[in-house]
C-alpha cells in the first residue's frame, strides 16, 4: 500500500515492521482513500493486527515533580523523581508540562536525558528554551510521547491516551504504523449496531464496544456493519 500527501518519504511500509527506526514518533501519514496512520513504537509486548492500542501507562512518580530554579532561556531542566527510575530517553520526544506557577501552563519538548534512578534527579535537554524562568515552587510533569511504547488497550480501565490500531503483528519493540482514521478492521466485542458509536476499553482487550456499555470511556469510532462478537470488522475511525 502507498501512503499519499504529507510526509513523502516512507522508510517502512504499511505492512511492515522493523527494528529500525526509519521516522520520527508520531509522524503522520496518509493513504489515497484518506485513512490516516502515524509511526509508533510497540511496547514490551507484541502488537495484535487489528487490535486498539493506548500510549505507554501515566507513571504517577514521574508527575508533579519539584525542579531546580531555571533561568529565563534555559534549554535544560533538573527534577527530582519519584520512586520510580527512569530509562535512557524514556522522555524524549515527550514533553515537560509545567503545571504550576511560576512558568504554569507551558509545555516543553524533550531532547534527551540521561537514565535515573528512583528518587534521582533527571536533567532534561529541551528543543527550545524556557519562556519563563521556574522556581522550586513551580512544578514539572513528564510526559512520554504518546507513540512510544504503544500497548494493547487493556479491558475495563485505560491506563494511557488511546492512540489507534494495530495494522500488522509488531513484535515488541518493534516499529510500525498504526491507524488512526478512516475504514480500520477493529475487534470487536458485543454486537453493536450499524452506525452506532464504539468506545474502548471494551469487555476484550483490544476490542471495541457500543457507546455507554463500559465506565470511562473513549469513543474511537462508529460501526460501518451490525457487530459481531469476537470478530474484526469495519469500525470508521476518527482519533484525529
């Protein structure tokens, strides 16, 4: 399959997977009838081809965490962690999300840092720099970038942002796209009818289910056929 419009340059095709990064995370592609994909990286578990996927689980240590002060221009940040460590560039490609004043309401992009251990201080390298100088009253939320380490959407309760469908079966790690709109063969659980809303998480993992039959929801599409349990069929997507 050939992707169309945007990004013009493709290192992976659609039905493939590598252990080769060839794009950014998150870039954005699109075919010719108008589905839309973006480039991801599987978590610590293989993909399933058709099934929902979310964004690596919130790591509660990693939020609210308090920095070193920071000058106006700064293109690096220090912050002491929970008690969870943190792998080598775990956050790049993310975001540092100040959360409190002073600097509240800006996000940063990460570049790189250095792997931590539980309750040590991570020195950030930003994109940009600081647009507001921060004190240790302000407060630093890491955010991972959602198409890094993208996992099977779990049954009954979302640990991460849904972020799409698996297209192939990606081992983990591995390099892929995913699809985020249009015409996609989801899992699906129940029997939902045409037209009807779905929503993850569903009764299945991986699985879609009709609109209101499961607690914090997310609607990821709209049934295109009457559902049938336990089968992939075509559910419209419109993640973006």
């Amino acid at each position: 399959m050939s992707f169309t419009g945007g990004l013009q340059s493709f290192g992976l095709d659609l039905y493939e997977s590598s252990t080769t990064q060839t794009h950014r995370l998150g870039e954005r592609a699109e075919t010719a009838d108008g589905r839309v994909f973006r480039y991801a990286k599987a978590g610590g578990s293989a993909l399933v081809a058709g099934n929902m996927l979310q964004a690596p689980a919130q790591i509660t240590n990693h939020q609210q965490l308090t920095p070193s002060a920071a000058a106006l221009g700064a293109t690096t940040i220090s912050v002491t962690l929970g008690a969870t460590a943190a792998t080598e560039n775990q956050y790049a490609g993310g975001y540092a999300i100040i959360d409190t004043t002073p600097g509240n309401g800006y996000a940063y992009l990460i570049s790189s840092h250095a792997a931590v251990l539980s309750a040590g201080v991570m020195t950030l390298t930003l994109a940009e720099p600081l647009k507001v100088a921060l004190t240790t009253s302000s407060r630093v939320s890491l955010q991972a970038n959602p198409y890094n380490g993208v996992i099977q959407s779990p049954v009954t309760t979302l640990t991460g942002a849904v972020v799409g469908c698996a297209v192939v079966p990606a081992a983990a790690s591995e390099f892929c796209w995913i699809q985020t709109r249009g015409v996609a063969p989801v899992l699906v659980a129940g029997t939902p009818g045409v037209g009807l809303a779905v929503v993850v998480p569903a009764t299945a993992a991986g699985a879609v289910v009709i609109d209101g039959a499961a607690t914090a929801t997310h609607v990821v599409g709209k049934m295109m056929v009457t559902g049938v349990d336990g089968k992939n069929q075509a559910v419209f997507l419109h993640l973006e």
